[in-house]
C-alpha cells in the first residue's frame, strides 16, 4: 500500500511539475516530458508491470490536461511502460546510460506516435519541421532532466520497497 501511494504522489507531484514550473523553464518553446521520464523509470527500475500502470494514469493526466481526444496521451505512454517493462534487466538498474537511451526512445516514439495520430492522419505532412522544431529538442531536453530525475526516482523507489541505498 505504501509503494501504490508513493507512486501515485510521484505521478501528481511529476505532472504538477511539468505543467507548472517547467512549462515556465522552457526552451526553444519545448518542456521536458517529466511524465514520461517517470513511466520509464519506473518501468525500467521495477520487476514487474508497473509501468503499464504509471503511463496509463499519467497519460490520462495528460490528456486531461492537453489532449484532444482522451485517451491518446494514456495510450502512447502504455505502450511505452510495456515495452519499457519487458526488457530484460541484465544491466545494473541504477547505471544512468541505459535509462538515457531508453527516455530517449522513449521520447522519439512519443513524438513520432503522437505527429502521426495528431497530423499525418489529418493530412498534414510537415515531418521535418514537426521533428526538428519539436521532436528533437524535446528528446535532449527531457534526456538532460532525466539526468537528474532518474537517480531521485531509484532512490525513492528503494526507500518504498524497504530496501537500503
């Protein structure tokens, strides 16, 4: 019960975070994606499913939030805490690198998953503009926070489990 409320505090303090504080710390007029660093940490550090269930509440955050159309947000990052969850945890889980390629994979999927639902099928077909003014800049910018965000999340995910640090 303490770890499924510790994660849920996590869940709300991120999307507070990133629809308050860093909407204002922007650049190049893109934020890093906090609730998607959240789903794959989670997802990457945790031995079970667990991500599944942290991108689909944050994207309903998100789409509560942002969206248009409910449930494309939840979607999209469900897919990525699944797949996130089902790789094999043969590297050492609190190693930064690896959680750096998978945010920003994580972040190019997002971005690719959302220009098509959200443009191509419109019929708007500005790919190379989409990705270097919006895609590109949010991977290295969420990559950069990630940094950082990622060794508090294994931290707290330790201290919810009992485990020492």
């Amino acid at each position: 019960m303490k770890r499924f409320i510790g994660t849920a505090l996590v869940i709300y303090l991120a999307f507070i975070l990133q629809t308050t504080i860093f909407q204002s710390l922007s650049l190049a007029d893109v934020s890093p994606n906090i609730l998607l660093i959240v789903t794959v940490s989670f997802a990457y550090i945790r031995e079970n499913r667990d991500g599944i269930w942290i991108g689909f509440f944050s994207g309903l955050l998100m789409d509560a939030m942002y969206g248009e159309v409910l449930g494309l947000y939840a979607l999209i990052l469900m897919i990525i805490g699944f797949v996130i969850s089902i790789i094999p945890k043969d590297y050492f889980t609190d190693n930064i690198f690896v959680p750096m390629i998978l945010v920003g994979g994580s972040d190019f999927f997002y971005g690719f998953s959302y220009f098509v639902f959200e443009f191509l099928l419109r019929g708007r077909t500005s790919m190379i503009f989409y990705f270097s003014r919006i895609v590109l800049p949010e991977i290295v910018y969420t990559v950069i926070v990630s940094i950082v965000l990622y060794k508090l999340l294994y931290i707290l995910d330790d201290r919810l489990e009992g485990k020492e640090v």
